[in-house]
C-alpha cells in the first residue's frame, strides 16, 4: 500500500511538474492565437518565430553569451580546481566552502549584488557585462566537475613528468589536462546549459536594449502572450532538455 501512495506521490508531482508544459508546447501547434479553442495543427508560430529580427537578436545574444560564458568559465574554473586541488587539506577545504556558497545563494542576490558592483564601478551595463555575470556564476559549477577527476588523478602523475625533463606548461597540457578531460566536458556543458537558461542574474545586468530570450519573454509576457512565444518557449525547453539528458549521461558514464 504505501509503494502504491509513493508512486501515486511522485506520478501527482511530474503530472503537476510537466503537464503545463505539454500544454504549452501542444498550443505552440495551433493553427488559432486563442489558448481556449484548438484551430487545427499548423507551423505558422515557428515560422513567425524565425521571422521576428527582435526574438532573432535575442537568440544570437543568447547562445553567444552562452557559448563565450561556457569558454571563459571553463578555463577559469579548470585551472582554479588545478590551483585549489594542490592546495593543502585546510586551505583546499576553506576554497571549496567559498566556491559551494554562490551556488546555494538564491540567484537574486547574485543578480543584485553584481547590478551594484556594475552601478558603484560606472560601468554601462549591456552585452559585456551579462557576459562577465555569467562567467561568475559558471566558474563554480566547473570547479565542482573537475575537482573529482583532479581526486581521481594519480597524485605523482605530475611530478613524474617534471622529473622526466618536461615543462610544467607540458606537463599540465599533456599530462593532467586529459586526465580530468572528462570533468572539463561536463563542466563546459554544464555552463552552458546554465547560462542559456538564465533569467535572474541576466535581467539585473544588462539593459532593455540587449536582452536573452529569457528577459525577452519575461518583457513580451507583462504585455500578453504571444503564440510565438509559446512556440519560443518549447524550442528553448527541448534544447534544454537534450542538452541535460546529454550531461546526465556524461556524468553517469564517468561514475
């Protein structure tokens, strides 16, 4: 009886979870711009969609911020993980805590706070400094996936490879670099799918006129729904689904 209610429990919660979604990607297809009576199945939406040069802008702000976020993040985070990894036991410990804490804290408070650094600092907030709040918050996340693989290492690995005559530039692109390749995957997947996905931290640092598709259906939606939006929408949740089930996997296999 209670595996009955526990599976009962967890079917109510996806059912709660998913279904508006199925909804919104199902009206996404309808021919009419009424939610309330289904027209007929049509494209026109997504056709609208990529025909719209304001959505158009925000898709290239979008995926640029992501994919120059997910860059920059990774070779920072990979060599911060590097750097804390070498670290003795108390200090390592102290660096992990103080990367852990912006993942807990509520995004919010991670958007205000850079607003007012980009406000006290005089800096023109727009494209490059999106950017450089979503780098801040990827870094921790790519830290977090490399630092098991770093565990993993042989710790003598690299100190083998000074000893044999290499440079420590070699020895940290052929040595350790494709031990913990693995984790730098997952971690530059990983900021990606976040930055992608960001609406929070993206709306308090930049300005109404460069905005990611998440501010922009935040703004279009104040006004009233739009079919393209609905259209928009379930294209966004499908690459993220994809790109989710893809990192699931990776970090699965690694384990």
């Amino acid at each position: 009886m209670m595996k009955i209610l526990k599976r009962f429990y967890l079917g109510l919660i996806l059912l709660f979870l998913y279904v508006p979604i199925v909804v919104l990607i199902v009206q996404s297809f309808n021919a009419g711009e009424s939610r309330a009576v289904w027209e007929g199945f049509s494209l026109t939406w997504y056709g609208k969609l990529f025909n719209d040069p304001n959505i158009m802008k925000s898709l290239w702000v979008t995926v640029s911020i992501a994919v120059l976020a997910a860059l920059f993040s990774t070779i920072l985070g990979t060599l911060a993980a590097i750097g804390i990894h070498a670290m003795r036991k108390r200090p390592q410990a102290i660096m992990l805590t103080l990367n852990n804490i912006p993942m807990t804290m509520p995004d919010i408070v991670t958007g205000i706070s850079l607003m007012l650094l980009f406000i006290f600092t005089k800096v023109e907030r727009g494209y490059v400094t999106m950017l450089l709040a979503h780098i801040t918050f990827d870094v921790p996340y790519v830290i977090l996936s490399v630092m098991p693989k770093l565990k993993q290492m042989n710790k003598h690995s690299y100190e083998a490879a000074l000893d044999l005559g290499a440079t420590p530039m070699y020895a940290l692109l052929h040595v350790i670099l494709p031990e913990v390749m693995p984790g730098v995957i997952t971690g530059a997947m990983l900021a990606f799918t976040l930055s992608l996905d960001d609406f929070t931290i993206s709306y308090f640092t930049t300005s109404p006129l460069v905005q990611n598709l998440s501010t922009l259906i935040y703004s279009q939606a104040r006004k009233g729904i739009k079919p393209t939006m609905n259209a928009l929408s379930a294209l966004m949740f499908v690459v993220l689904l994809l790109l989710l089930l893809l990192v699931n996997k990776r970090s699965s296999k690694q384990e």
